[in-house]
C-alpha cells in the first residue's frame, strides 16, 4: 500500500504488460505439455474459451471452435438472436470506418429485439454439430431469457456483464439473487466478470463453477477512459485465485475455475494469465483477426453499441490467417497473434512445465 | 519520502492516470445514483461547475449549463467583460491556427481594459435567466472589481489564479487581504488554485465556501515547462481532502467543498477526482467540444494570453455534439468525453455506491 | 519482492535501458585501458563475441572478424551449412520487404537439411585462415553433428538456444545430458542462453567454459509477445553473475566466463553488460549494421525461421560503416552503433578503470 | 538502494522530468524576486551561465549575453580561436540536414589546430565590450593554452569535459593537476562536469569557485547510449549540493558554487535545477534557438565532433525570438524556451520566494 495524499491510500497494480515469466533450471519438450483442461463434466483439449461477442463467435465459428477442442461461448443478446440472419449486416459495418459513424448505425442495429426463438434456434444448431454449447446473456436480462436457453438446452450459462456482483441493489425492479438462480438451474454456470478478492469469493459462494476475470477484453482501456475503473489484469487474477484458494478450504473442497478474460491480445499474454493463477483464459482479439471470424476484420464488444454511453470502440485488425492457424498455427507472424495452443505449449516446456496446474506457481518478475 | 539525492528528499504523487478505481462487491442501478450537490444555500443536480474560461463560458452558455442543472462561471477579465460584443472576435480567433501568431493575437485583444459596466450587465443577463450566477476575478483584480460584482448580485464569488494564497506578500503594492474581504463580502467565495495541505488549510481559513484544487485545467504541463510547478491531481485532491476534514475539526463543524480543478478532461477523470476525495469538478475541456461552445473548437486560459510569459496555449478539440449531449449523452465516442452525467452514475453504480459523499471512499489503485 | 496480488509475488527486475553507469571520483586515459579477454587457453584482443547468426556471421566475416582480434562463431545449422553457396538466397531475402512474406520464405529456405560435409568445411575454411574457431548447435542437434564438429577442429563449441537447461525432460526421445557430453567433449564449451542464478549454476556445473545469458538478442521482445518469457539483461546478468562467484567456491575455483547475450544494439549496452558483472559480450545488431555483413542491411535470427512458431522478425538496420569501422570506428553516428571497442574503452576510461574485472564493480544506478 | 540481481545494488536517480515543483502556502510578487548571483569578485543580474558552445557563444553573443547582465562562456578550442573568420563555415554548416554527412564536415573543419593568437584575440574583444570574459578549454588542453588565457586577463577560466576529475590518471603523459594548477593560477577556475557526491568534494578541494554538475547539455541521452554512462540531472545536483554543504564545513567556510549544466531545455528545468540545490545553472539549448545564435537554428557541443567517437549530434531548434527576448520575453510561446529570467522569477514567485538560496529549500515532488 502506498500513499496517494495524506487521506487516500492504494495498493500497486500490475497487468500483463507488467510481468514477465521466468524459466526455472529444467526445460521440457513441448509435445509432453498436456493442456487438457476439465471443467464440470465436460474436457477441453486446450484451456482456452472463445468469448461471447458479435466478431468472434458466430454459429458457424463456435462450432468450428467446438471442432478444434475449445469451448465457443455464443452472444445470446448479440445479432444472431436479434436477427433471421445478420450476415448483410455485418457486410454493411466492415465497410464503415468512421468511428462516430460505426457508432451510431452500431446503436442502430443492436435497438431489435432479442428473440427468444432465435436463441433457441441457434443453441440448437451448436449442440447439434456435437460440440458443447454455451451461450451467454447479460445480468439485466438473465432472468428474461433463462428459461429459454435452459430448455435448448447448453453445457454452460454464461453470465457476462463489465461487472457482475453477487450483491446486486436496485429500487426500482427486483434485482436478479445470483444465488437462488445459480441453484435452480440445471446447467453450471461461468459468472463475470469480477476483479478483486473479495467481488470473486461471493461470486464463488453463489454456485458458480467459474468466474471471469476482468471486464471484458479490448474494452479495458476505454472503460478507464469512461467511468476510471480499472483492475489490470495481472493483479485481479493473482487476487482471484487467492480467492479461489480460500473458497477451496471454506466449501470444503469445491474448485471453482478462474477464467482470465480481458487483454488477451497475445499468446505471451495466455501464459501470463495461468502463471497469475487463471485455470483458462477467455480469448478475443486473436479470434478477431482471423479469416474466417464474423467481424470481417472489425472487433467489438457489447459494450460498443450500448445506446448512451458506449464504453468501447470498434477496432480494426489484420486478418492473418484461418482459425485453426490461429489456434495450431503455422504461424507466420512473430507477435503473439498465431498458434496460440503451440505457444502456450512452448512457453510452459520452455519453462520446465508439462501440466496448466503446476505452471499457475511458475516465476514472474516484475518489469517496469 | 523518497531521496532524490543526498540533500533532498520528496514524496511520490500521483495523477489521474496513475489510478484507477476499484468495483466492490456490490453492484447498484445506474438510475439509483444521487448525484444532488448542495453547497451553501443552492443545490445543483450534478457536481460539476463549468470553468471560467472564455472559450467553454459565455453568457449564453452559462444560462444554458444552468438550465440543465449545473453551475457556470463566467470570467468577469475575459472577452466578454472587455468587449460589448466579442463574438467576432472569437470567429477570427477561430480561423488562426499558427500558435505563435494564436499567442500575439490573444495578447492583443486581452490587452483591451475589463469595464465595469460589462461585469454589471453580463451578470444581469445571466441572473435574469433565472440560473444561479456566478462570475470569476483573479486575485489581482478581485479588490478592483468586487464591489461592482457583489452589486451585481451573484451567487458565488469565485477568485481563480495559477497560485492562490492566503497570504499573499508583496512590497509594492498592498496585497489583497483575503480573510478580510471574505469576511466583509455578502456571497460565498470560491477561491484556487491550491495544490497542498497546508495552502488549502489556510484558504479555508479566509471563510471561502469552497477552494478549487489544481493550477487550471489545460495549463498543467505548460506550468510545468515554463516554471517547474506541478502537483499532480490525484495527490492534491487526497491532501486536500485531508485539510477539509482536519478544518472541519478545528473549525467546529465548517465543511468546506473541495471542488477539484483540472486534468479533467474525460469523464473517468471527473470520477477519479470524487475517488480521492473531491466534492464537486470544474471542468472546461470536455465542454470545449461543444459545438455551441463559445471557442468553436479552441480552447484556452488566462494564462494563455499572459503579455509576457504565457503558460498555456490554445488547443483544438474535435466538436463532439451539443453541451446538453456532451452532459447527458447519447454518447457517440467511447473515449469518456460525452454523458459526463451518466458516466459518473454508471461508474458510481458499478463500484456499488449510490452517494457522492460515500464515493470519496471508493478504493483506488495505482498503476505505472 | 513486491506483491503482484494476493497468490503472487514478484521481483523488480532491470534491463540495460533502466540502469546508467556513474563515473567514479578518478578519470583514466582511454589508451590505458585493456581490453585483452582471456577463456581456456585463447586470448582476444576484446570481449566480443560475435553471435551466430546468418545476418551477421558467415564464413568470411568470422574470419574478418578474428582478424580484427575477436571470436566469430559460426551458426552451424544456419544457410552456410544447409546450401553449398546461399549467396543467392541471402540476396533473395534481402529484396522481400513484407515481413509475412519473408517469414514465409525463410521458413521454405530453413527447411533445407543441415549437412555434416559442409559443416566440416565451413570449420576449416576458418581455421585455415589462422584466426580462432567457433561454430554452435541448437541443444536439439547438437548430438547429431557433435562428433563432426570435434573432428572439424574448434577452438570453442557452442550449444545455443532460447533457452538451455542442464536438466531437459523428455518422454519420447533420450534428451541430450549436457555433462556426460561436455564432458567427453575435448574442446571447451560455451552454453546458454540462460536467465536465472539456479539455471547458470547448473550450466556451470556441467563443466562449460562459459554460460550465455539471455535469451537471444533481437528477439527478447517477440520472445514476451509470443511466450510471456523474458527477464531483463541487467538483472539476469548480475544474478548469473552472483552463480559464478557461487560457483568458484563450489569448485575450488573454476572459473566459469558470464557472456551476455541479448539487447546489446549500442555501445553503451556493452559497457553496462560488464558493469552488471559480465566477462564478455556476445553481439549481433550491431555488427548487422556492418555493409559487409552477410544479411545486407537486414537481421535475424534462428527465431525467425522456426516452421510452426517464429519467435522473431527481420529487422531492416541502415548499414553504417564496415565491420572494421563499426569495431573500431572511426564512428559518424552518435547513437552507440560504431567503434564499438573505442566506445567500451572510453566508457572505462571515463569512470576511472582500466581492467574489465574491476570494471564489473562500477556502481550504477537505475533511472526509472 | 535496490537490488539490481543477485551481486549488483543500485541507487535510484531523477532527473528534472521526474520531479515538479510544489507551491508553499504563501505566493509573493514576481517583480520582488531578488535574481541577484555574486560568485567571487562579481556580481551578475540572474544565475544563468551561457555555455561555451560554438552553436551558442561567439564574441558577439557573450557580449550580447554578459550587456543583458549575466556571464557568457566562449569555447577557446571552438571555431573562434581555429579561423580567423568562421562566419562562412557556420553558414555552410546550417545549409547540411544529413547527419551523417554534418558529422564528417564537423569532423573535418574541427581539425583545424587553435591558434594562441586568437585565444588572446578573441578574450580582448570581450573585455574591450566592458562585459565579464570567460574562456573554456577541455582538460586535455589547459596546460598547452592556459598561460595565454591568464595573459589575456580572463574573470573567469572554465575546464570543461564530459567528465572532469581530481585525480586522472594516466601513463602516457604527466596529467593536469588541478589542485597545483588552479592555486599557481590568478583567475578563479569553474570546473566540471561531475555528477557524483564524491567527485564534486574532490574537485572542491582543488579550489575551484564553482563546480559544473553534468555530462554537457544536449549530450545527455547520446552519452547514455554511447558510454552506458549517465547520471539523471535532479540527483546529481542534489548530491553535489550535499558536497558543498560538508565541503563548506570542511573548509571552515569556502562557499563552492554549484552550476547545473545539462538537460536545462526549458525553463522550468531552470527552476528545478534551482530547487534541487544549484546555486546557478549554465544553458544553452534556449540560447540556441534565438535568432542571433551563431548556430542559425542548429546546436552542438564540443562532443559532437570528436574525430573517432562522437557522442552527440548536431540539433536543429526552431529560432523563436532574439536573445533578449529569450531571457527577458515577451514570450509567444508557452514551452518554457523564452523570457527564462521572467519565468524563474515567476517561478519563485508562485512558491512564495524571493531569494535564490532559500529556493533551494522549497519542496519537490517526484511524478513517475
């Protein structure tokens, strides 16, 4: 804790770009790396979640995803449950670059209705590719839709807001109780986002079989900009776990997966996340510039098209290659942006790791 | 204390972009938050007071921010008091973009004497607006002028230099006793710059219902180029904080409002300045974008137009909507300088606070 | 150790651009200062080594730079012994400017097969031309062509890597045990790269001559983006260092020779390499600079061409003088890049040392 | 201190960006500053020096400069004691953008050998204007010229180097002794630069009347990159100034003046360096920019043509006004290069000072 003024105090915080890991004395091969990463019932070859938003996740793309070995997570207040079939919209903002403009016709088309029909439809379509489903609502209107995403049936309900507490208070309307929700529900549920010890641990006693981590990915910067909060990722994540720990011991024994989600732009940044304490990281950006995502090279998240006080742009990215080069690789950018899975992989072998769990103790340094 | 070498010592301090604020684990609704603020006898919808600096403040603009809820401050030295009718002025200003012919120019047409009749009608218009009145002099002028201002009939008296003291001392001339013409003066008195403990100690101590905290808005890192001076606001604002309780002890019970006065220029800023401890914001920049600001996409302060050491130049902003958008939205960019309003409410909701006066309490960070 | 969150902490650590040196109380004549590097049975005219890189060592710059009285080494498994005359290659690579479409290339030119007859030549090539011989591995091949290489006839074998650990871990293939190999190996070794005290300590207990730290120059910062890896050479240099005084005990006075490796692109870097304790330097970016280098204006590095996961880019470098000129001037640029020998001399000289041994305990300080 | 790695600690250090000024409680009238500078027999209007700089001080300039009531410095081993008449060589000098192409020239025109005839010629021709005359040489040369100097009548004889010291040691040639030279000569000696505790106290005991604190204005960076050696302008001063307070006691009572010469481009830097303990501070960059700088819009030091390793380059500023207007205003800018005496007084001013001694106590702050 450090000293602002002589009436305000404050702890220093790091984010990713703050850290660096570092190599013990032992290096592995990264092919004895094992990734597989297990939550509730269901295993994933890689612990990496496709984030619910309009540029990434499609369909099509989740389901590709699914193909992969990851979990795609679907907008469930996004165009494709808005909309019969948004793909003319989507040809329509990539051709828009202004950003004062892109806004504004954002506002526009996001103003339809979410159907309750379309969200059916579209669960149903994942789930019958055979790759797990989820899809994810907003905490407003959770309680809108639940029933409806509950019966099309997914492997997991994401609840996904800049910040989602377990303590919600309002006047004017019944807030939605976390708790008895996450309970009544048949599906586990994944919760965020949340940035500190104390917004995680009730997050964790609500039922919640993991928890978001941050406050959505490329729109970090903006909401410092808008509202001044921020909790760099590095620190919220090490706090996180801290939290994840103390609950593990206080529930005797329920473990309760920490999912970093936000500033993820590069692979470095993935294993940065899980050397803080995150079991899986929920990725963005790098989908984004993939060939093959809906956003055409434009990413966005809802915090884009919100209709009076838009906390997030649109940002443009190369396309650099399909989905499963980004995922596998080979790359043939040297930033961070492909082979995201061989990356992790290199990093932990490089490291002397060969399990995601162990690689959470790994060394970092801090350099300013 | 940190050392800087073998004979000096400092403290570390901080701005606005040092910090960030912290969400609790409470959320609340947005349209929950009070953001009433009351001083003296009047209350304001909204913590915010608009600079006097001629290109955020006419009169016409200082009616219109008093219609929607705020207070606006006219400077009683600017174009408006110095000229029957500046507006041409202001057009041929606009179309000067060479910032040292800008300079030459603006020293040219300030050197042009402040009348007194100007000060009388142009607070009359404004009260006959039916919206509070409030007029600025800096401490040099304030004993010439005071009388004209207080027949004039204002709500608040504001005194605004780079460096306000309560004791000020000069050999020349006889220097404005500040405690004595408080004292004698019938309105409450709004008086800074200050930017330590023991400077806003003594301010309060004159009797002022409020002392402004910083060096003005735009100027802060020209100050720092041409004199060296700089307290960054997060730490002026938290010193400053601790003055007003600690005179709220010695005083009996006096509280003085802390309203923070710079590096305010997004909406995330205005925030943070509650975070660390401030009642109220002044704030000039994000109403330049006003396309009915009187600067027409210039923006600037006294101390640009300084006859021989001018400390500040003149910027230019982008026009982002009108001042009634630029307050309450719909927001149309993401960088935090539309719906000042609603952002403070949004972050205040987000961190689970639904009082301004509890907001100073908020946990904050620090980020290099 | 600071305190990243809750679960983690971390240590502050330094690279070169963090930390100054500062003169002493004494100054000295630059002609007075030696530079003469002594390892195993060679000595040098100056601790440079230059790094084996196809940029900047093929087989007549490592003898130009012998001449010049320093130790060139030979990338062994780079184009000079894949391709009987890669002339024409280096030319091609040279005209691609799309940094895609040269990774792409490179890693079609790499995928050549390294050859044991050119091996053996390129080594006597070199040693026919009477100057010291050194030609390195990656820790992967360097079983495969080890006993080619003694027979060669070197001077110095290095096995160099990202990163190079003493203990490597592999399920399918019997990894290489770097001390039974050193030592049955009857030429000395140079190892690394390395970042840590526990990493060199075990490196130095394998019996190496010398231990590289870092993890290779131009591609520290793509090494962060791509893999989160990265420590600081400053700090990894004075903890390496920290492992050879550890290790002189240990061993009843080994001495084994701390070479940095990475992030060395000025003169300036050089002297602060030594003033954080090392023997010598190995240096690539500058001598890319060299209008006879092989790379012809551009630079890379074994990083570049990896086939899935290229950790590093081409870098374009203005071309400032020979290789003579850039060792020893005399410079036309100001920035660090030329009289690479002159500038180390001076840097001494003007702190008051003339042995590199006393120079690594000139103070330093770090300026944030 | 902190840790660097395992065998290096190291101080933290600050130069002037790093720190700000703060305001006491009390604010005084500029026009009350006392600016005053008495070292030794004489008496100067401000504490500003002009640094020997071939770009800053010709006959004509220090004329010009010690008329407006302070001391310039003209470089004996500059153009001026080389040729005859320069004017065509600084004409033909400014008409060359290149960098590469200005070293050479520089490197070239500089071997012209100074001539004792001008040495004498030229510091007749400042005494005969009636102003104080300074003349400069490097340490190197002050044996060979300085019997003409002392001949010449000088009122003050400047050593300056990059790094000047007590005690330099070399093989080749007998070195100056400083402490013998300074007491066999008639004239009171400023020498530097030093930029440590240490090496100041030792250059105070030679008996110099005041001490240069840096490596040489515009250098700075160049010198960082060159040498790896730099000392942050802030702590450097506030260490040297510590020398002169024990030195002080040391001596029973010979007050040792201490000039800043380095990083002062604006002139809040001026005030900083003030604030941190200098009594003086010797500029050149805003000298440099005047329209009556024999530089014509460019600046160099005596560094930037050393013939094997320069280590700074040619700058090119912007000319803003005449040098009275300079250091007297009006300014029509706002970047702290013009009216430097009007804003150190203004400076002082604001923080409640009127006297350059006690400004060395005011507060400063360090903003990362």
């Amino acid at each position: 804790m450090i000293e602002i003024g002589r009436s305000k105090r404050a702890a220093v915080v790091y984010g990713f770009d703050d850290i660096a890991i570092v190599p013990t004395r032992r290096t592995r091969t990264p092919s004895d790396v094992n990734l597989t990463w297990s939550i509730d019932a269901l295993s994933f070859e890689f612990p990496l979640v496709a984030a619910p938003m309009d540029s990434v996740m499609s369909p099509a793309t989740a389901i590709e995803f699914g193909k992969l070995g990851g979990l795609g997570v679907l907008n469930l207040e996004g165009l494709w449950t808005r909309y019969e079939d948004p793909t003319e919209l989507f040809a329509e903002l990539a051709a828009i670059s202004d950003p004062i403009k892109a806004t504004r016709r954002l506002q526009a088309i996001y103003a339809e209705p979410v159907k309750g029909e379309l969200i059916a439809a579209r669960m149903k379509e994942i789930r019958d590719a055979g790759v797990p489903v989820a899809g994810s609502l907003s905490p407003q209107r959770t309680r809108e839709f639940a029933s409806i995403v509950e019966k099309a049936g997914v492997d997991f309900f994401v609840i996904r807001g800049t910040t989602v507490s377990a303590e919600h208070v309002a006047t004017s309307e019944e807030p939605l109780n976390l708790k008895e929700f996450i309970y009544a529900l048949d599906v586990p549920v994944i919760v965020g986002g949340c940035a500190t010890y104390q917004a995680a641990l009730h997050l964790m006693r609500t039922g919640a079989a993991g928890v978001l981590v941050g406050f959505g990915g490329g729109a970090t910067k903006k909401t410092r900009n808008v509202l001044g909060v921020e909790v760099p990722m590095a620190s919220a994540i090490a706090d996180v776990a801290a939290a994840r720990r103390d609950y593990l011991d206080e529930s005797g024994g329920r473990y309760v997966h920490v999912i970093a989600d936000g500033a993820l732009g590069k692979s470095g940044d993935i294993a940065k996340a899980i050397a803080c304490g995150a079991d899986a990281a929920m990725v963005s950006t790098p989908l984004a510039r993939a060939t093959d995502a809906p956003g055409r090279g434009w990413h966005w998240g809802p915090e884009a098209w919100h209709p009076r006080l838009p906390r997030g742009e649109r940002a443009r990215f190369d396309q650099v290659g399909t989905l499963e080069e980004v995922m596998f690789g080979p790359a043939v950018t040297a930033d961070g942006t492909m082979n995201l899975v061989g990356a992790l992989r290199k990093s932990m072998a490089t490291c002397g790791y060969t399990e995601v769990k162990d690689f959470q103790r790994v060394e970092v340094v801090v350099h300013n």
